[in-house]
C-alpha cells in the first residue's frame, strides 16, 4: 500500500528529519527500513525467495 503525506503533518515532518522520502511500513506500524527515494528503497530490499513446488 502506497501511503502519501502532506506537508506540515506529522508523518512529513518525522521522514524530513530523517532526511527520507520513502519508508517501509510493516503491517503493526513499525518502520522497518528508510531510503531517500521509493526507488532506492526497492533497491535495498531482498530479492524473494523462490517458491518451493511440492
């Protein structure tokens, strides 16, 4: 899910002094990774591993 924020909230203001833009969210609200842009952020997450046939 793509989650926007406008400028002045909260959200905008805790990713500003992070100095980021993109964050991953897990689904119980942690921040669990932060990158500069959603590009960089794709980047630095791991390939997926390949599904096993059984």
């Amino acid at each position: 899910m793509l989650v926007t924020t406008s400028t002045g909230t909260a959200l905008h203001r805790w990713l500003r002094r992070g100095r980021t833009t993109a964050a991953l969210v897990r689904p119980d609200g942690t921040v669990q990774r932060t990158a500069p842009d959603p590009k960089t952020l794709c980047e630095l997450l791991p390939a997926p591993s390949p599904r096993r046939r059984i």
